[in-house]
C-alpha cells in the first residue's frame, strides 16, 4: 500500500482510476500564470519569443500536463490547477481612474492601486467608465468573470445616480417599460426615486445588461444628463459603506462559491497553469506592474463629491472623522517655537539659507 500523496487539485477520475487529460491553448495556460494578456502573448508566441519542450511555439498550439515551456529564459512546467482556488476582490472605484490595464493617455488605472498577486493576474469583472464610480469587482479566474458578464446569466447591477433637471413620470415609465438606444432597445428593471428637485433629482435603478454607458445612454435619450452615477451592487455583492474610494477587500471563500454557483458555475472547471522549474536561477519580471506608490495623477473629485454620496459612504475618504486640535498650534496654522514664520523679508534682505548649506555670500 503506497502512502497518499498531497495535492492541490481534485480531479474527476474513471473507472481505471486515472485523471482525465486536460489540454488547453498555450497562450491561455500562460495568461493563467499571470505573464500577460492572452492578446499580447499570442503576439509572443507568433514572434518566436516562447518554447514548448525544446522546441519554438507555433500559434494555437496546445500543451498538457508536464510540457515544459521557456519564456524569456525562465522555465517552467505545465500543472494543473483547480479554479476553486480563485481570488475575488471588491474594489471601490473613484473618479477619474480608468478600468483598463493599459491606458494610451497615460491617465491613472485600476490595477496600479491592487494588491499584487503571484503566478495570476486580476481581471475586471466588466468595467466602469473614468466618470463613474463605485463597486468593481476583480478575480483572478477568467471563466467566472466571462460567466458573470455573459448576458445569460442576467446578473443584476444597481446603480445611485444624480440626473440634472426635473424628470417627469412619463420619463420614468419610459426608462421602465423601455427605451430605443442605437445599438437595441434598453430598459431599467427597477427604477426608484430618492429624491426629486427643480434643479436635479437622485435616482435607484438596476439592469441586467452591461453595454457600454447604458445607463447615461438611457438618461440621455430622453434629453437629459447624469452628473453623478455610483454603482453599489453587482449581483449577490454589495459595496461595503466603510469600504473608502481606492481601496479594495477581499471576499472570503463562502461568498466566492455564492458568486460562483449564481452565475450558473455549480462545479470548479480544472484549468492548466505553469508552475517555475526549482532550482533554476531567478531571472527579470516578465510583466511590468506600475508602483502603486507612484503619484499617476490628481483629481478633485473629493472635494466635489455630492452630499448623496458622502451619506452613503458614512465618512470622509480619508477617514478623518475630527479630532482635537495639535499640540503646539496656535490659531492660524501656525507652530509654536517656529522663529520666523509669517514674518515678511524687507526687499533687499538676504534670504534665509537652506538646511545644510552655509551662509550666503555676503552675510558672514
């Protein structure tokens, strides 16, 4: 009798006992492995820049369990991996970020605030536009992200949102019953009044669709604007209101399988990854990953944030809630035993030297 051995996955085995061969495309396996995007790695491979068992890979090429594969000079071996192991993150995104991985303008991404992962990457579970903020969730499996964009599984977005001017209840009926949009008819699911006002009136809707800008298409087609447009809900996940803008969770594995299994995924698919060769020596990152300390950009949109919305949130994105004043302030600004502070230099007058340098010429 042979001890048991310990392993990651679980497998569906036959009669014989013996696992089933799981063959996938090589540049899926390595886009599961966290090297790239399956676009720019099928580049890779058309370049000649990846090897499968000795030999250069050709596009559309398949690998199985035990290949070995070569990537800019590390090595690595083709496992497999069971998706249960998926990671799934709610990020809580603020204005003027984009959802893209790569943006040509340069404007500030998601994936530059995210935690880092290794041997994975996270992939946006649909997007939201650089106005629009609010819950986006991210996972490092692809197929449960495609199942929950795909529109069969009619997974349910709820949105707050700020629309200028007065809305008549004619307008609401239409946004309900449906309205035509150019590329197909549209409709809210749900549409409820938070508030209404001469000057702008704040909205509650839900679809099951997740076009491009559907719901700012929607309001527009009936001649009107949406200033502000938070989504809160996807599905079973909620935005958590202590969660601040920026800033992102973790769900745990319980909440995962209820994601999985409403968007029609029962069972975890097995999937092919790569796994490094031990004891080769440790070459460069194969995918640049921005610092996410980095300064990107600057946005005001704290300061212009709608009251809406700081009430939903219940506290300031910084976490400031108030507090005493500092010791050693005085009323002003300014600091006690500061010398010199706020006091004008006469023209002419030398300036102050700076720390670490010795007086000016002229002034020993």
């Amino acid at each position: 009798m042979t001890s048991p051995t310990r392993s990651i996955l679980k497998l569906k085995r036959n009669a014989q006992g013996e696992a089933p061969a799981i063959e996938e495309r090589l540049h899926k396996v390595l886009a599961n492995a966290g090297l790239g995007s399956r676009r720019m790695l099928e580049q890779r491979i058309e370049a000649g820049e990846v090897q499968v068992n000795g030999a250069a890979a050709t596009l559309g090429q398949s690998v199985r369990t035990g290949d070995r594969v070569e990537v800019d000079g590390k090595r690595f071996v083709v496992i497999a991996d069971n998706a249960e192991h998926a990671q799934v993150i709610v990020y809580n995104k603020p204005d003027g970020v984009v959802a893209t991985r790569d943006d040509p303008e340069g404007r500030p991404t998601v994936f530059e605030q995210l935690p880092q992962i290794k041997g994975a990457r996270w992939i946006t579970v649909g997007r939201l536009d650089i106005n629009t903020t609010g819950l986006l969730l991210l996972t490092t499996d692809g197929d449960l992200a495609n199942a929950l964009m795909h529109p069969r599984s009619e997974i349910e977005r709820e949105y707050i949102c700020r629309v200028h001017g007065e809305v008549p209840d004619e307008v609401i009926e239409r946004l309900h019953t449906g309205v035509e949009l150019e590329d197909g008819p549209a409709h809210f699911d749900e549409i409820a009044v938070i508030s209404r006002g001469a000057s702008h009136s704040w909205f509650r809707v839900v679809l099951r669709e997740g076009r491009n800008r559907e719901v700012r298409r929607m309001w527009e087609s009936q001649g009107l604007m949406v200033s502000r447009l938070k989504r809160i809900r996807y599905g079973i996940v909620e935005l958590p209101r202590g969660l601040l803008r920026g800033q992102s969770t973790e769900l745990d594995t319980a909440s995962i399988a209820a994601l999985r299994e409403r968007a029609g995924m029962k069972e975890p698919t097995p999937r092919l990854t790569l796994a490094p060769v031990i004891g080769q020596r440790r070459a460069a990152p194969t995918e640049f990953r921005p610092n996410p300390k980095a300064q990107q950009a600057w946005t005001g949109a704290r300061n212009e944030e709608a009251r809406e919305f700081a009430a939903f949130d219940r506290m300031r994105d910084d976490g400031w809630r108030g507090a005493a004043a500092k010791p050693g302030r005085k009323p002003g600004g300014a600091r006690k035993g500061a010398p010199g502070q706020g006091a004008k230099r006469g023209r002419g007058a030398p300036a102050p030297a700076q720390p670490g340098q010795g007086p000016r010429q002229g002034q020993r």
